[in-house]
C-alpha cells in the first residue's frame, strides 16, 4: 500500500497549475503532494520533512526529506511527485542535481516519466557519509523529450545485502539552464570556508582547479578528469583570501575562500 504525504514546498506556481523546480522542501505557499513507494508497507514515519541534520556544509537551508529506507524494502524504493512537469529536457537543460546525506555510500537516482516516452532513469552514487553531497545527473540521453512525472531513488539496499539506511534528500534543481528553466548556473561549493587544513571543491565536472592569491597569482593547479568533488589540502598556504577557479565543460567560473 502506498502512503501519500502533503509536503510544504517553497515553488511559486499557480493554484491548478504544476510547481517549477526546485523542490527544495522549504516552507511553502502552497502544497505538493510526493508518494513514498516501494518501502516495506510505506508507513508515514519514514518519509517526510525534517529539520535539516547539517546546516554547516554545502546546503544551509532549513529543511529536507528524511526517507528511512527499511531492510525489506523493495530494490526500487523511492518517492515521486506530478508536481514539477512539464520537465522539458533540451541541448541547454539537461543536467539535474540532488543534494544527499546519507549513512552509507551507495547508488542513488533521478528518473523522469510521461506519457507517450520511455522513462529514463540516472544512477550515481555518493562518495561520502555523514554530510551533504551534490549529486549530478546526466539526461543527456533524453534531449527534446518532456515528462510529466519525476523520481527519485534515495539507496538501493539490495546492493548492500539488503540493508537499510537513513537518507536524507535536498534541493532537486537544474544543474544549469537558459531561460527555459530557472535561468542560472550551479554556484561552486567550497566547504568548510574558512579553512584551516583542507577545502572539498564541489562542482559538475571538473576539468581543473586553480587557486589564485588576492593579486591573481596562482599558488596551486590541479587537473582531473570530469570531477564532481575533490578535496585540496591548503594547511601551507597563508591566512587570508583566496580565488578558486574551476574549468568545466560548461566554461570557467570562479569563487573564494579564506584561509584561517
């Protein structure tokens, strides 16, 4: 049996008409309704909005869903709403993102459905327990299609021997967009900042990263492969203001820190 629950969501829409992204789970102006599936009976208890655990980090905002995953749960458990569609997916938008806090590292997913398309559904997993991380999704698959209906997967318990978990689950946004969409970029994480010993540079695929003194001279480059998130230890460099530039494949942007 599934479980449907109100949640009060910050989407400015119209009443009768579908929300926009984000879903953000904030305190809202109006409600949207998301079903829990697939998770051992689906009781109320273990979906819903919380407080958020940790508001020290890359996501500061004041709530988010907590979804308990059960040890019975079903291999596809998750949640999913009709609240955000049209969900039109073009050569401008096509990256999705979800910030996650979970207590295992293991995969978790977006998919999207409508009618008269096949489903799609990304996969990826998180690289680290116990504070948010921004997970980004790739439909690049599904350019020039609309959906109606939009789902997320928090863990995939079978894969871990069907253990459950406690997941909590924040921000579903546009990973970037023109003006068919929320018309911005993603903003570089840099966590903790200030910083004492080591920084975690959070951003859809990386390319490189420079850090620049406050007169434009580059004190440390690194370069990876289509990274999401790398840690960069800076205990050597001295206290003050630092630049961070990221080269992606979206183009270079840059951010700041401060070094304690």
């Amino acid at each position: 049996m599934k479980t449907t629950i109100t949640l009060l969501l910050l989407a400015v829409f119209s009443i009768g008409l579908n929300a926009q992204l984000p879903a953000d789970f904030e305190t809202a102006m109006a409600d949207t309704s998301w079903t829990q599936f697939a998770n051992a009976g689906d009781a109320p208890e273990n979906f819903g909005m919380v407080e958020n655990p940790a508001k020290d980090g890359i996501n500061a905002s004041d709530s988010c869903i907590l979804f308990t995953v059960l040890t019975n749960a079903d291999p596809w458990v998750g949640a999913w709403s009709d609240a955000f569609g049209p969900i039109e997916i073009t050569a401008d938008n096509y990256l999705l993102e979800m910030m996650v806090h979970k207590d295992v590292t293991s995969r978790c997913g977006l998919k999207l459905e409508g009618t008269g398309v096949d489903p799609v559904e990304v996969l990826m997993a998180n690289t680290t327990t116990g504070e948010w991380e921004l997970i980004t999704f790739d439909f690049t698959s599904v350019i020039g299609n609309s959906f109606d209906r939009l789902v997320f997967f928090p863990d995939f318990p079978e894969e871990r021997g069907g253990v459950g978990s406690t997941c909590y689950i924040d921000n579903i946004d546009w990973a970037a967009a023109t003006s068919v969409g929320v018309n911005k970029l993603v903003d570089i994480s840099i966590y903790p900042n200030p910083a004492a010993e080591r920084i975690t540079v959070q951003y859809p695929g990386m390319n490189s990263v420079t850090i620049s003194n406050v007169v434009g001279q580059a004190v440390r480059s690194f370069e990876f492969l289509g990274s999401d998130r790398e840690v960069i230890e800076v205990s050597d460099l001295k206290s003050g203001l630092y630049f961070i530039t990221v080269d992606s494949n979206r183009g270079t942007f840059s951010s700041r820190f401060i070094k304690e």
